[in-house]
C-alpha cells in the first residue's frame, strides 16, 4: 500500500498543505506519495473498529458510549487503546 506523507510517522506537519521529512530534513507535500519502507502512522482511517459514513467521518464502532462517538478518518490513533490495525 502506498501511504501518503501525512499518513507517514516520518512526516512533521508544518501546515495543512506540507511539512517535513524526518528521515531527509526536506520540505515535502502532504498529500504526496511517502518512499517505500516509511511507516504507517495509526488513524481511525486504518483502524479496523472504524465504520465510515460519510467522506472521511464515521463512527468509532470500539466504543462503548451511547451512541457511539464520531471520529475523523485522518484523526490520529497513536494513544487510542481500541486500535486495531
């Protein structure tokens, strides 16, 4: 899969538009295609408890709310004890 920098841990935001490569030290795009071998950051988007509903919204379907939270598909995942890749 190719990831996109922003989805990269390699990647530092500096805006919503770009950022920096951790690994070069170069400015780079966000949306951009990441090298091969750079890995993935945990977001909703790549959690398996994830149910999009609309372009990039959904629900996060490990919660044990009523009703269930709303979550953000580039929201990131890196504390959330309920990912799951």
């Amino acid at each position: 899969m190719t990831l996109a920098y922003r989805d990269t841990r390699e990647f530092i935001p500096v805006d919503a538009d770009k950022g920096l490569d951790r690994r070069t030290g170069k400015m780079v795009q966000a949306d951009t295609d990441a090298p091969a071998g750079y890995t993935k950051l945990p977001k909703c988007k790549f959690c398996a408890n994830y149910q999009e509903e609309a372009t990039n919204i959904g629900i996060c379907g490990a919660s044990t709310m009523s009703p269930k939270f709303m979550a953000y598909g580039d929201m990131t995942a890196v504390t959330c004890e309920m990912y799951a890749d």
